[in-house]
C-alpha cells in the first residue's frame, strides 16, 4: 500500500468489530480517525479485509467489488478526492423493482452508476481501461444504496474505506450490453426520485470513462494481494451525487442505451 500500517492486530479487530457492529445493527458510530487521527489508508483496507474475511467466514458469498470517489460530483459531496474500493456480497444485492427496507440502514442514499461483468480475471499492478474492456463480458446499469456508518455521513478516506465503502445494497438491472456496441464515455444518466428529477450527468464523470475506475480498482486490489476474477460484478463509481431516500420513496435511474433501473424503499 501506499502509506503504512499503523494499527496493531488488536486495533484491526476492535475496529472491525465496532464497523460490523454499527453495519448489522444499523447504528452511526464516530468516524474511526476521531479515536486514531493516525490511521491510513492502509489500516482502513486493514479493517474493509478483516471485515470481508468475518463475512465470508459467516457464508456470505463474494459477488464482486466497487469503486467509490471517482467522480467529481461525489468527490466534492463527500469532501475526499481519492478513489477507493469495497467490497460486494449476496446478502447486498437487491431485485430490481423491488421494495428496500430501510429499517435496516443508518441514513440510505442513492447513486446511479454503470457496472460491469467479467469474463476474464483480471490482475494489477499496471491493469488499464483497455485491458478492463477486453476481459468485460457485458454492462448493465445500476443503483448502489451506500449508507455511511459514519454520523452525519461525515468521513475521511481511512474511516470510509474501513467501513468499506459505505457499502450497503445494491440494484442491477435494465439492458446489458456489450461493451464494443457502446460509447461508455458518453452516456447519459439522470436519476428521479419520486417522479422529479434529481440528478443527471454523463458516465464521463467517472475518472473520464468507467473502465478508467475499474482499472484503477484492479490495482488496488493488487495492493491487497488480490485479483478480479473472472465472473465478478464490479460498480464503476456514482456518476451524480447521492441522493438521501426514505420510506414511500420510489427512484428510477434512466441510462442512455441501457435502460432503466427501478426501486421503492420501505
Ligand atoms: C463513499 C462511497 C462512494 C461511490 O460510488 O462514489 C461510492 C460514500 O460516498 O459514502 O460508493
Ligand atoms: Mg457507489
């Protein structure tokens, strides 16, 4: 990684305890760097891998990973300008259409972003969009749920990274297509949430193309001692701002060429 390890096994697992707590019982808890103002980013993947490892230990399956921060829109509403990455299980993933309860979650929010499937592993150091686009099977359009564990949605990058990512649900759905019939660059995406527009932007926002933010998510998972297997279901980033949802809300994300993703919320 690119800074050091400060914390000790014990801390890891303290944290861990305190983030998987605050996950699975849907409380806010202060963010981690308030008790360790020394913590890097390395502690914090410390924390998001130790966290992966109690999930998987526990029989959630690993469907895939996604990036965070790599658009403008959302680098400036969260207040980091790095990109990261988390993680994503079965237990996360939600129909499309379907009702999202809420009760289980802190303060929800909403995010349009475009996913991709693989059809090849890939593994970092040096991964590039190129070779993203060559090893994708197809693209789909999503919407993550992120639900900072943080109060007040309020975070640095170790704490955030810790909670891994803010992770909490997430929608595929629409239209997916082949990367060679598409201009990922260009889409369009706007996002409504009961019936009135609240977001729009193009996929561009995202590290100036998706597969830019895959790539850089292969390298840090090279970092981690990781790869991108083959099959795995990767989100590009949040294209618009998040978008706060609660009971009785009902969101629509349209994208250009790969239609429409739907949910309501509990
Ligand atoms: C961090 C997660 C960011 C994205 O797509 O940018 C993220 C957060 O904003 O809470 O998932
Ligand atoms: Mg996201």
């Amino acid at each position: 990684m690119s800074s050091n390890l400060t914390l000790s096994r014990e801390d890891i697992v303290r944290l861990c305890e305190r983030v998987e707590g605050a996950q699975t019982r849907a409380y806010a808890i202060p963010k981690l760097t308030d008790e360790y103002p020394d913590m890097t980013i390395a502690d914090g993947y410390a924390v998001q891998s130790e966290l992966r490892r109690r999930f998987i230990a526990k029989g959630h399956k690993l469907v895939g990973w996604k990036a965070g921060l790599t658009s403008k829109a959302k680098m400036q509403q969260m207040g980091v300008s790095v990109p990261s990455i988390g993680f994503l299980t079965d237990r996360m993933a939600r129909p499309e259409n379907s009702a999202i309860t809420t009760s289980d979650l802190v303060h929800p929010r909403v995010e349009c972003e475009v996913a991709f499937v693989m059809k090849e592993t890939l593994q970092g150091p040096g991964c590039t969009a190129a070779d993203v686009l060559a090893a994708t099977d197809y693209v789909l359009p999503a919407v993550e749920i992120i639900d900072s564990r943080f109060s007040g949605f309020k975070f640095d990058l170790a704490s955030v990274i810790a909670d891994n990512g803010s992770s909490a649900r997430f929608v595929g759905g629409g239209r997916p297509r082949y990367v060679e019939d598409l201009d990922l660059r260009t889409l369009g995406v706007v996002m409504e949430k009961n019936g009135e527009l609240v977001g729009m932007a193009a996929s561009a926002a995202v590290l100036g193309h998706p597969a830019e933010a895959v790539a850089m998510l292969v390298n840090i998972l090279a970092e981690l001692g990781e790869n991108l297997p083959a099959g795995s279901f990767v989100m590009s980033g949040g294209i618009t701002e998040a978008v706060p949802v609660k009971p009785g809300d009902s969101v629509v994300a349209r994208f250009q060429e790969l239609g429409s993703v739907s949910m309501r919320f509990t």
